[in-house]
C-alpha cells in the first residue's frame, strides 16, 4: 500500500467511527422520545380508567338515594 492509500484508509475509518456515533445518538434519542411517549399514554390511559371508574361509582351511589 502506498502512503496515500493508508492515509485515505485511517481517514475513513475515522470518518466512519464519526457517522456511526452520530447514529447511535440519533438512535438513542428516538428510543427517548418513544419511551416517554409511551409513558404518557400510559399515564392517560390510567387517569382515564380510574374517572371512568369513578364515574360509575358516583352513579351507583347517587341512584340510591
């Protein structure tokens, strides 16, 4: 290999160590935002269930009265 080829080799190499670890944080972030998002609508999802829930149970106690 001549002097050229091994700096353009080291080069990409180096150029690809860059691009891939911008890929893992791309990656990562969308991993972020899809677990928060998924516990946001598993918060809602809770909140829903329990004034559901207590919507019956007002129901329930008022028609025994």
């Amino acid at each position: 290999m001549s002097l050229n080829e091994i700096q353009l080799l080291i080069i990409g190499m180096g150029l690809g160590v860059v691009l891939m670890n911008l890929l893992h944080m791309r990656w990562d972030e969308q991993s972020r935002r899809s677990t928060a998002a998924s516990r946001a609508a598993r918060k809602q999802a809770t909140a829903d269930l329990f004034y559901s829930g207590f919507r019956l149970y007002r129901l329930r106690n008022r028609s025994r009265v």
